[in-house]
C-alpha cells in the first residue's frame, strides 16, 4: 500500500487487548482506565480475518502488542494462526516480560522471531514504584529464558523518566558492550488520562548523547525504525533513539495501528480513527474502506503545538 506521500505502508501493529498486569504511571491511570465493553472488543477469528485482508493489501511485517499482550486469554492461538500466513516476514511481539518465561518456547515454536521487552529499571524497588506493583525478578528471568532460546534481536524498550532512571543511562547503554542487544531509549510521551503525571518528567533522547560519550551512529538498521541507533565503539549491541517529541520520524513512517476494539490508526499521534469492526461485522467491503483508508494518513505528526492525544496509550498499542 503505497499512501499519498509514497510511503510503502507494509507494517501493522495490532493490539490484542486494552487490559495489562501492569501499571505504569505514565501509561495506566492508578484505577485503570475505562474497560471497553466486550462486545466491542475483536474476537481472535475477527482479528486474524482483518490481519488476513493487511497481508492481502501489502503488509509483511506484524507487530502484536497490547495493553499487554500475553494477559488475552487464547492469544497464543492468535499468534499460531498469524506466524502461518506466508506472506508475514517479520512478526514480533512487544511485552512487559512478566508472562514471559511461561510463553516463550510456544512464541518461538509460532513464529515469533522478534522481541521487544518494555524495561525502565534494574533496580526492583524502582520498578516496583514505576509499574505500580510489578515484580522485576519475573521479567529478567523471562528475558534469560529468551535469551537461551536464541531470541534474536532482543529490545529492550526504556521510557526515560526525569528524576527517576536518568542516572541509569549508562547502566542500560554498557548492556550492549558484551551482548548483541538492543537498548532504545522512548521520549515520555504526554498521551490520555496520564498527560499531567507525564509533564514536567520529560528527559530529551539529546540528553543520552551528551551523557554517553564514544556513541557513534550506526547506519544499518532498516530507515523505516523509528529509532536512530548508536553503537559504543566494539559493542556487541546496540543503542536506539526513539525522539517522537524532539524529533519526528514520519518521512519514513510504515506503520498502521488497528486497536482491540477495531479501529485503524493511521498515526500514533493523531486521534482521528477508522472503524474496520462495525463494517467487517456488517459484511462491508473492508478492503476498501482500508484502501480509501491508506491514503489519509497525515504527512507527519505535530506536537509542536502541545496537542496530545486522548486515548490511553494502553489502548493503543505501542
Ligand atoms: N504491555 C506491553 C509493554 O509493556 O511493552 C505493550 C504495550 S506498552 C503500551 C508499549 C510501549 O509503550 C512500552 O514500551 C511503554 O513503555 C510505551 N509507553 C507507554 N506509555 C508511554 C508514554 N507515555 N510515553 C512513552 N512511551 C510509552
């Protein structure tokens, strides 16, 4: 799917569920947010036919995410039924890690051959206070089990936090030096019903570059990742900037979103939203409403201007 400024739209995320086990303060209000209705929500069949009428259009690289994936019951039934279509080259899954060690060998088995991991902290009181709760042993022995598996890249995503995780900026860069992973570092992003926890805490992905030094950009990752990436020199691994304030990625941007209750998001930043559940339910032309969809997506996002989104970012899908 080529969309209006020529951009070759071949990368869906798909967000299985709006519910987590976790609680991050800059992505989960305290009381959770709002739980959609049931019935709004895809079923596993609905979800696969809609991932089936992308692939048929062009899309070859699928992401599952969630809220967090791992909690929808059944999902691993899901993701069988995805990692056999053919056409899909790429299909990964990004998580929170605590579901991991008891779902790793059936992701691997199904396909899965990527793995991005959301940690903010090594440190377990830290990652108590920051996921509201969350247990940090579960995650790391989730992520050793993945690494014995040969889970090849593993990402680890960390949302920088003023005044929380800065001062470990260079823990996180030196787990690069002796092993082949990726650490990328998101912008805090002020979205829904945490925009005021969120403000105030922002730490600019410059920040990294200043307080690391020898990091030299590294050119050969796929243009399309929203993540400029760095190595230190001789690192196994590598580090990736992931600027959405300070700095827009949308000239090369190849992702479409469609959340768990059905809706195509042809930008992250944008609150406007396609409904595919009503017309696929309807028996509509949902291939159609997808073409016509496709070529709407805006040039680039504008956060300049401090407009923000609504949705949760747990009901959209990172
Ligand atoms: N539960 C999964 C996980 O934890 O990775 C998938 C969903 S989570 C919403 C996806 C990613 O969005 C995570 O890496 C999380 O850190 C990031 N995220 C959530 N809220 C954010 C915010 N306000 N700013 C930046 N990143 C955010």
């Amino acid at each position: 799917m080529i969309d209006s400024f020529g951009r070759n739209i071949n990368y869906l995320r798909i967000s299985v569920t709006d519910l987590c086990n976790l609680r991050c303060k800059y992505c989960i209000p305290e009381q959770g947010i709002n739980k959609i209705d049931n019935k709004e929500i895809l079923t596993l069949e609905e979800i696969e036919e809609i991932t089936k009428i992308f692939v048929e259009l062009g899309v070859t690289k699928v992401r599952i995410t969630g809220g967090e994936p791992l909690v929808r019951k059944n999902v691993l039934k899901l993701i069988k039924n995805i990692g056999s279509i053919e056409k899909i080259k790429d299909f990964s899954i990004t998580t929170n890690g605590t579901l991991l060690e008891d779902y790793i060998e059936e992701l691997k088995a199904f396909g899965v051959n990527r793995l991005n991991i959301s940690l903010d902290t090594f440190n377990e009181d830290r990652y108590k206070y920051i996921t509201r709760g969350g247990e940090l042993q579960k995650v790391l022995n989730g992520i050793e089990k993945a690494k014995q598996m040969g889970i090849y890249p593993i990402k680890f995503n960390v949302v920088l936090v003023k005044g929380f995780n800065d001062d470990e900026i260079k823990d996180f860069v030196n787990l690069t030096i002796d092993e082949d992973v990726h650490v990328r570092f998101i912008e805090l992003m002020p979205i829904g019903q945490c925009k005021n926890w969120s403000l105030g805490k922002f730490i600019s992905n410059e920040t990294i570059l200043n307080k690391v030094k020898g990091l030299e950009e590294d050119k050969s990752e796929d243009i399309s990742s929203p993540a400029k990436y760095y190595k230190l020199p001789n690192a196994k691994g590598k580090v990736g900037l992931i600027s959405s304030i300070s700095c827009s990625f949308c000239k090369d941007c190849n992702r479409i979103r469609l959340t768990c209750d059905g809706k195509l998001k042809l930008c992250l930043h944008s609150d406007e939203e396609i409904d595919l559940k009503n017309p696929l339910r309807n028996g509509e032309d949902v291939k159609q409403i997808i073409i016509n969809a496709i070529n709407k997506k805006p040039q680039r996002h504008n956060l300049e201007d401090g407009e923000y989104i609504n949705r949760n970012m747990v009901a959209i899908g990172g």
